[in-house]
C-alpha cells in the first residue's frame, strides 16, 4: 500500500530536505563562507538505506580531508608554474579516478572525493595560493557538515534498512534460479532461456552491489557478508552448469541418442523443483534421492 501511493519516496524526500535544511542551518550559524556546499552535500550523499547513506558518507569524509591536504601540499609550491600545477593535478584525479574504478565497493567514494575535492580547492586559489589553507579549511567543513547532516538524518529518522531489502532481492533471484534451471532442463528449446540467463546475471550483479553495504547497516542485524558472497557464488556456478547441461541436451537431441532413462530424470527433476519449499531437509533429502 506504501509504494501504491509513494510514501516511501515522500518519507525519503522529506528526509533530504531536512538534512540539507539542518546542514544549511549549521553552515550559516558558524559562518561559512559558502553555506550551499553543505546543502548540496547533503543531497548527493542521500540514499533510501540506511546501511548505504553510512557507508558512502565515512567514504566520502575520508576523501574529502586526503583531497583537502593534497590540495594543500600541492597549491603552493606549483601556484607560480601552471603547467606543473596544472600537469600535477591532472595526474591527481586520474590517478583518483583509476582507483576508483577498479574498486567496485564503498570505498571508491574516497577515492572519487579525494580527486575533484582537491579540484574544488586548487582552481579558485590560482591566483592567490596564499589563501590555500583557508579555502581549504572551508571547503572541508562545509563539505563535511553536508555528509554528517545526510548521514545522522537517513540513519536515524525512519532509516532504510538494506537487510529487509536485500533479503526480498534474494527471494526473487531464488525464484529466477528456479524458473531458469526447470527450463533449462525442458526438452524442447525455448528462446526464452537466454533471457532468463541474461536476467539472472543481472540480479547476481545487483546482489552484490547491495551486500557491500551490510556491514554499515543500521536498523536490524543484518546477515553476514559472507553468506551473501556464498550464495553469489553458488548462482554464478550454476550458470555455466546450466548452459553446458542445455547445450548437451541439444545436441543429443539433433543426434536422436538422449536415452530414456536421461529424459525420464529430467523430468522428475524438473517436477522436483517445481515442488520446491522453504523446508531446507525435505529439499536435501528429495534432491539426493
């Protein structure tokens, strides 16, 4: 009923308007010199869950400060050779932008940060890198008051919990799993399989990119990462297995050689899965039998 009429989505827009309203707040009460970093700030950092808003603003607060005391180390000495500064820099982020790319978990926000906060420091100054210390300085609390206020809102206020929705995400890919082995092991060849591959490689995909988030959970005790990779990888097996065992059927069948015993066990495996339950020792015991 809640996702029919949108209250999740007015509850999380609520939630980024308050905590770019309370980072905004904050950034005038200390008198910063540009209050709508903070609010800006808090917007990008916002997410529905709850586990993701943490894990991304700790990232991001680590990264700001390297790119701040980068900008710091680099400003004043190259501020007077532009072509140094401007080659150093360049260097800088992609150097930031290569590390956050090969890394697939939260902490490529560090690294994202660490390059265009050293950026956001370095291009205004040019021409007085004198001053460096304090743009720096207050990029870095404007930016940083905009992570806190997101984070402290989304993990507190009515958080979204990455555990209830990996766990429904789970569920279906199971589904997807079961539906793709029964018509993987179907006698007639159906165009449809490729699709369900298709999809079921994504959602293994989607899968892991929700679980790196579960160790920053904040509203339930959220099962362990290891458990999720294991079931990655148990889909990611059965993939290939799937694919070899279809293509076998195939070909057999071109050659008129299938045996009767072979299709006669597809079909009381097929009729197995479609009778599959949440009892874990049924499910053993009729799958080795």
């Amino acid at each position: 009923m809640t996702n029919r009429w949108g209250i999740n989505a007015a509850v999380f827009s609520l939630k980024c308007y308050i905590a770019s309203m309370l980072a905004t707040f904050i950034a005038f009460s200390i008198g910063l010199e540009r209050p709508y970093w903070a609010f800006l700030t808090a917007y990008i950092v916002s997410g529905p869950f709850a586990g993701a808003v943490v894990s991304r603003a700790l990232f991001r607060l680590i990264g700001t400060f390297v790119g701040a005391c980068f900008a710091i180390f680099i400003a004043p000495p190259l501020a007077h050779s532009p072509v140094l500064l401007v080659s150093a820099m360049t260097c800088w982020l992609g150097f930031c932008v290569f590390l956050s790319l090969l890394d697939r978990k939260p902490t490529s926000y560090m690294f994202v940060l660490s390059g265009y906060t050293a950026g956001l420091i370095v291009w205004p100054i040019v021409d007085a890198p004198q001053h460096v210390f304090d743009v720096a300085t207050l990029r870095a609390q404007e930016i940083a008051i905009g992570i806190l206020c997101s984070a402290l809102i989304h993990g507190v206020v009515l958080p979204g919990s990455v555990s209830r929705a990996l766990a429904g995400r789970m569920a279906a890919i199971l589904k997807d799993a079961e539906v793709w082995s029964r018509d993987t092991l179907d006698l007639e060849p159906d165009p449809k399989i490729d699709i369900e591959r298709r999809r079921l490689a994504q959602d293994i995909t989607e899968l892991h990119q929700q679980s790196v988030h579960l160790p920053f959970e904040t509203t339930q005790l959220a099962p362990r990462v290891k458990l999720v990779r294991a079931m990655e990888d148990n889909l990611a097996h059965l993939m290939p297995l799937g694919a070899a065992i279809a293509d076998r059927i195939a070909t057999l069948r071109a050659h008129e050689a299938l045996p009767e015993s072979t299709m006669a066990l597809m079909a009381d495996i097929r009729s197995w899965i479609d009778t599959l339950n949440d009892d874990l020792e049924a499910i053993e015991e009729t799958g080795d039998a």
